[in-house]
C-alpha cells in the first residue's frame, strides 16, 4: 500500500510485505520527502511498502521532511 493509496493489500501482497519489511534509512527518508515536495510520490511510496508495519510511521517522517522542504529553482 503506497503512502496515499488506501486499497487492501492481497494476501499474498501483505505475506510477502511481512516478512521482508525494512525501517529506511535517514537518507531515504529525506530523499523521499525531497522528492514528495515536488511532487513525486513513486519514492514515498516505495519506502512506506518495504516498511511494513512500520509504514504509518515512516509516512509521517516523509511528510514532515516534505513540509519542511523548500525546493530550489
């Protein structure tokens, strides 16, 4: 499930999710945020599928990255 898409995982999707969920490192998650800021949203949601059960929280320090950042022309 991607940071902004609410749809139900199949269940093999969420199997698979389970067992191989990752918390990101800092520089993806800034990356990401980075990215979200101008409106790309592909590395956000990669980041927030491999995290598994710990996505809600990984989503919420992607968002704030985002808001925080101000990107250059």
């Amino acid at each position: 499930m991607g940071l902004f898409s609410r749809t139900a995982r199949t269940a093999r999707t969420a199997s698979t999710a389970s067992t191989e969920s990752r918390i990101p490192a800092a520089e993806e998650v800034a990356a990401a945020g980075r990215a979200l800021a101008r409106g790309n949203s592909k590395p956000a949601d990669r980041l927030c599928d491999e995290a598994g059960p710990h996505s809600q929280a990984v989503a919420m320090q992607i968002i704030g990255i985002s808001v925080d950042y101000t990107p250059q022309d």
